[in-house]
C-alpha cells in the first residue's frame, strides 16, 4: 500500500453540493446514533475496562452518556462487560420532593440514613426487575426469594419513579424495611395511612441482596451491572444540598456494595458536582481511590476528529476508506504484510484483532497518528487562522497546533462535545462559502505526497471556531441557574479584559456579597471558565484569567493568502 503516483480514486473536484450531506453525530452522548461505529479507545476507555471503578467523572460533553449508552444496548465495543447482567437506573428524581418525603414523613430521622435505605431499595429493586424478565423466572428458591420481594414491593406499577414507588408502598402498607449500609443498621417502620392497620410485612434488604446475588450466578452471569446516569442534573440553592446529600449517600451505599462480587455500580457524575461533595464519610483518599476521571489527550482528540470526519464522508457516500487509506503517503513504514491486511477494508475485524494483539502497539500508535492527520488535512487547510486580541493582528498557525491551544478550557480539557460542535459550525460555513461563491471548485491537490481537497477554507474555519465559541459561551450562562444572572453580568462587562479576580467581581457584579463573590469565582473555575493565573491559598488574593476557548476573538476583515 505504498503512495500511488497516479490520482487516487477521491472524487475530483469534491462534490460540495453534498457538503451539509456530512453527518457527525449528536453532541449528546444519549443521541449519538454513530457513537458505537465511532468509539474511540482513549486511555481513560481502557480503564473503564478493566472494571475496577464504579464512579465515572467527566466534564460536560466528556463522553459519559456515550459510555452509558453502550453499556445499556450491549454494545459489542465493550467486551469485558459482556457476560454481566446490564440493570440501568436513569430516573430523574425531584430533589425538593424528595426533601420533603423526609421533611412530612420522618421529621427524626437522619436525612443521609434515609437516602441510603431509598439508595439500597432502588438498586435492588431495578436488579429484581431485570432478573424476572428471563426465561423460568423464578426456576429456584433464591428466584422465589427475589419475587416475593418484587410481589412486596408493588413492583407492577412500572411507570412511576423510585420515589412514587417507595411512598407508595409504605403508604398502603403496614410495613418494615431493614438493611445495613457499612456497620450501620438501619431500620424504619412505615404505615403511613388512617386506614385500618395491616398485619405488618419485613423487607429486609440483605436477605434480598443474598437472594438476588446467588440468582446471577445461578442464571450465570459474571455479576448485574447498575448503570446509574440523570443524578447529576444542574441544581440550585436548597435542592442543590438534598441533592449533595443523595448522592453522597450512593457513594456510600456503592462502597457497602463493593464487598459483594455479583453486584457492580457504575456512577456517571459531572466533574464540577464531584469536586464539591463531601467526602468526610468515606475518606477522600478512598473516593478518589475509586474514580475513572474521563479526560482526552491531543492524540486521542485527533482520532476523534478523523474518526468523525471518517464517517461522515462514508455515510454521505463522497468516498470510502481504502479510498483514504490509498491517498496517504505511507511510504515511510515500508509496511508489513500483516500492516496491509490490518488497513484492507474488506478483510474481518476478528483477523484485524489477532493482527493487532502481534504487532507493536508503538508502531501501530504511530501508523494511527499518520492516518489521523492524513484524514483530517484531506478537508482541513494545513494552517488556521489565529487571531492575537491583545495586538489586534492575525497569523497563521499549524492546524494540529490550533486544535491543541485553542479548544482547552480552564482546566486544560478539551471535550469531544467541543470539536463536535466546531465540526458542524465548519461544514455550515463551508457549504455557505460554496452556496455563495458557486463558480468555486474544491480540487484534489497534492501536498507532501499526500493527496488532499481544498475544502475548508481557512477563513470559514476561523469563522466557525468564533461561531463555536458563542455556544460554548451561551452553554456556561446555563449551567447553574444560581449564578445565570452574574454570568450575565460578568461577559456583558468584560470587554477585551481576560484577567479577573475578588476586587473585580465585587466591584462589578451587582449586589453580589463576600461569600457569593468566593463561591461564584470557585464555580467559574471548577467549570473551566476561568484558570488561575496567580496561586494563592486565599480565594481573595488569587488572580485568574481566561483560557483561550473563551476569550473574545474578533474576525479578521477578509481572508490572508497563505505565503
């Protein structure tokens, strides 16, 4: 598969009538229909494999409800969860209500003991579920165990939240629930009606949880898997602390859980929410101990561009991959028989992966960060734009060295949601361009042996990245309704300023008092709003400033010809 001298088989000129024909994929992760034929294996993915952690953190947009959505529909990508029994909890749950479910019915109890029974019950419950919906069920008596527990809890009404559920079943019943989360018994007696009392019926959720985990190994399963997403949604002020509190108890219920080998959770939490919940129950060193922190590096950013660029121009069908593969100098690997059949399309993944497992993964890496690169300067231009606000000039920069600075936020991550929303503003610029300018033609042209469309301009990529920008502006006015309205404040009084710090928001933010000011800079900058710039231990001498991704960029007059 060495370089062609001839024009390879691309479509010369490229068809741009078929430009807003490119499909990318969703930017979140629930919706993505090409998430599977696009997974990228990043490094934080390869942990994710080994099935050590239960807690998934990961900035919004990071790929949390794509690894969520692969583990619910069995995704073959995922094989070392293949034999498990896959149970998802994705119930969105109103925290004012659930505050006051505690509030009404059990004023003296400890809130946390609480959650953690709702927590327990709610596990075992949606795994009793999943268990029942085999064939036989229930075929032995720890089946017969885990269906009068379905049969006690009023597992029929189907349609109602964990919470309906449980104030449901207390209400019309005379009933008792015991459990134990660490060393720590918990037992609470519910009848919450004026009708008639009923005999009184014992839940107790160990015998359960005995029950349920010899049923998956009886069914032979490896263990259930809890998939638990929607906990994380964005709150404010009094639902905020329920909601601290409610996850916290998870976290400790997930910890009690981890001493019994068939059962296994799956958190997927926002990063920012993470950082602010209180770990003194646990330990943090424990917590963090148990946590798979989602995060992409420059190379794992590119392969998710090229991948989505990949797609997206086979699913148009303007090209197919040995069509890529065959107009890319590769010439330099002087490649190996098993190399080339490992690029064949038309050769099956299951030789590709005994391929894979003998070659070293170095050169293999590195034959990888040639074709990314390869497909992604078959429609990007070799350099970008990069325009200096301070000094109101523009130049030119490495298009590989643009993706690197210019998509990082406060904390130095770039997030897939980033570059696809980029994506997409590129192509709608682009096939504007060629709406507007009809006589324009994207031809094949050969650059460094490699052959490569004049597709997207360098203008309309510039134009696109401050497009891109203003949503991930509008994204970070809406995380938090608590600090909307300051958010607001601080972007329309900002000016050209990329440098902010305690005085300054006090100065310039309306109303706003010492603590609000502390907490609203701590949030601006958990979210990647904002970087230190200026260390100090004192929120209130600290100086922060603005990382690339979010600072005003101006958009240069008109196009600069490429020397």
């Amino acid at each position: 598969m060495s370089q062609k001298k001839s024009t390879p088989s691309l479509p010369d000129p490229f068809p741009t009538d078929k430009l807003r024909l490119l499909q990318f994929g969703s930017a979140d992760g629930h919706r993505d229909k090409v998430a599977e034929h696009a997974f990228i294996e990043t490094s934080s993915v390869k942990q994710f494999y080994l099935n050590q952690h239960s807690i998934i953190v990961g900035a919004i947009g990071a790929g949390k409800s794509t690894l969520f959505a692969l583990l619910k529909n069995h995704s073959e990508k995922l094989e070392s969860y293949k034999d498990d029994l896959i149970v998802p909890l994705e119930e969105a749950l109103s925290f004012n209500e659930l505050a006051d479910f505690v509030k009404n019915h059990y004023p003296d109890k400890d809130e946390k003991t609480l959650y953690q029974l709702l927590w327990k019950f709610s596990i075992l419950l949606k795994i009793a579920i999943e268990l029942s919906k085999h064939e036989g069920f229930p075929n032995n008596d720890y089946e017969k165990a885990v269906n009068n527990f379905l049969d006690d809890s009023n597992s029929s009404d189907a349609y109602s939240n964990i919470l309906n559920k449980f104030k449901k079943l207390i209400s019309n019943a005379n009933v008792k629930f015991e459990a134990k989360v660490g060393d720590n018994p918990i037992a609470i007696e519910a009848g919450l009606s004026d009708k008639e009392p009923k005999p009184q019926k014992k839940i107790n959720l160990e015998e359960v949880q005995r029950a349920i985990s010899d049923s998956i190994k009886v069914r032979n399963f490896n263990c259930a898997t809890v998939i638990i997403d929607k906990i994380d949604k964005f709150m404010a002020g009094a639902e905020y602390n329920v909601q601290r509190q409610y996850i916290g108890a998870l976290l400790e219920v997930d910890d009690d859980l981890s001493a019994i080998q068939n059962i296994n959770l799956k958190v997927f939490i926002r990063a920012d929410l993470f950082e602010r919940l209180d770990f003194a129950a646990l330990g943090y060193d424990k917590v963090h101990d148990n946590v798979i922190r989602l995060k992409w590096s420059h190379d794992e950013t590119l392969r998710f561009l090229a991948t989505r660029i990949m797609v997206g121009l086979i699913r148009a069908k303007i090209c197919r991959p040995e069509e890529i593969f065959q107009s890319t100098d590769l010439t330099e690997f002087d490649l190996t028989w098993r190399e080339k059949l490992f690029l064949n399309p038309s050769v099956p993944n299951i030789v590709k992966n005994l391929i894979n497992k003998k070659e070293k993964s170095e050169r293999v890496t590195s034959m990888y960060g040639k074709f990314d690169k390869a497909i992604i300067t078959k429609v990007f231009p070799r350099c970008a734009i990069h325009f200096c606000s301070k000094e109101n000039k523009q130049s030119e920069l490495d298009i590989f060295d643009f993706i690197k600075s210019h998509f990082l936020d406060g904390n130095g991550i770039c997030t897939p949601r980033y570059m696809l929303i980029f994506l997409k503003e590129v192509v709608e610029q682009v096939a504007s361009y060629y709406d507007e300018n009809p006589d324009q033609v994207s031809e094949l042209v050969l650059v460094e042996k490699d052959f490569e469309w004049d597709l997207f301009k360098k203008y309309c990529v510039y134009q696109a990245y401050v497009t891109a920008k203003d949503i991930y502006i509008k994204n970070i006015e809406t995380i938090d309704s608590t600090w909307t309205k300051n958010v607001n404040v601080l972007l329309a009084k900002r000016g050209n300023k990329t440098k902010f710090d305690y005085k300054w928001i006090r100065a310039n933010i309306p109303d706003i008092s010492e603590s609000e000011a502390v907490d609203f800079l701590s949030f601006l900058q958990v979210i990647g709003f904002l970087k230190i710039s200026d260390a100090h231990q004192d929120i209130k001498k600290r100086g922060y400033e603005l990382p690339i991704l979010y600072k005003l960029s101006n958009m240069p007059n008109k196009p600069i010809k490429r020397d």
